[in-house]
C-alpha cells in the first residue's frame, strides 16, 4: 500500500481495525502512526461533543479535517521564524575566489543555526577542514566537517546564541591560522 493512499485511509483505522494492508503500512510508517494517534485523540474529543444520531464516519472524517489543520498550525510553528534575523554571507579564499555561502538564523532557544555550502574549496589530503567563529573578544573552533572530491559540501552548525559573531572562517585541522577561506 502506498504511503498516500494509507494517509487518506488511517480515519478507517478508528473504526475497524481489519483492514491488513493499512495495518502493515501503519506499523512501519512513523507519520501515519503520529497521525493515527492525533486523529484518534481529536475522535475521542468529537465524540463527546457529537449530537446523538451522527454516524461513527461523519465523527472520523471531521477527526481527519481538524487532526491535518492541528499538524498544519504545528508545522507553522516550528518552521516560520521567530523572530531572529537571518544573515547570509560568503566565504572567500585569501584571493578573492568565492567557495561557499553560509545562512545564519534562530534555531529555537539558546542557539543560532549556521548552514555553510561550499563548493570548491581547496583540497588537503584529507580532506576535512575546521570551521571558526569569532567575535569582539574570543574565537572559537565550530567544528569539524569533510568535503568531497570537488571541495563541496553542505553542513550545519550550532552556537551559542549569547554571542555576537561578527566573523568565520575555514582552516586546516590543528592550525587555525591556515586560514582556507573567510567571510
């Protein structure tokens, strides 16, 4: 059973639980069994606000309309931003060459989430690399990450969101003053 067909099916599942294929689908699918265990909770909720008379289907259906709507509001929670500007920016080797762009923005609490795409860096032998972040004060090391045959990569990173970081920059493992490429 496909996973679209089991999503518009699940309201059956409140109902009757005969029904294999879904059941096998249910069991292996995390989303359909989140959405299994949302619509039954908005069920037990209609059903005690249902005038006498409605049919158990009627319950399930309007089960299913006010679960997607509760999943939409959730997911517009968690993706829309929350207030914290994002700042994009470029990493540059020390001749000007462009080899990545990075995206900074809230990641929900004490953090701010860096997003860094490079594309060309240059190569070491193995080819890992050491992010840094600096403010007025102090430097830090990020983390490590490694790119591909090409220099590219996509990779995201955590900091402290206490900080002004004003400045990053790529270098070589153990030396962060072979400095690959900076903002």
């Amino acid at each position: 059973m496909k996973h679209e067909e089991a999503w518009q099916r699940l309201p059956d599942l409140l109902d009757d639980r005969d029904c294999p294929d879904l059941l096998a689908h249910v069991r292996g699918c995390a989303a359909c069994q989140r959405q299994l265990f949302l619509l039954g909770r908005v069920d037990r909720i209609l059903r005690q606000q249902v005038p006498a008379g409605q049919p158990r289907r009627y319950v399930a259906r309007v089960a299913a309309v006010v679960a997607a709507a509760a999943c939409v509001a959730a997911s517009l929670v968690v993706f829309l931003p929350h207030g914290a500007p994002r700042h994009d920016f470029a990493f540059r080797t020390t001749s000007g060459r462009l080899v990545g762009d990075a995206t900074m923005d809230d990641s929900h609490g004490r953090n701010v989430a860096l997003t860094l795409n490079a594309h060309g860096l240059p190569l070491n032998r193995h080819h890992v690399f050491v992010l840094w972040a600096a403010n007025e004060r102090s430097s830090m090391e990020v983390g490590h990450f490694m790119v591909d045959r090409s220099g590219g990569c996509r990779v995201r990173f955590n900091l402290p969101a206490t900080h002004e970081w004003s400045r990053f920059w790529v270098a070589q493992p153990g030396n962060a003053t072979a400095v690959v490429a900076s903002t």
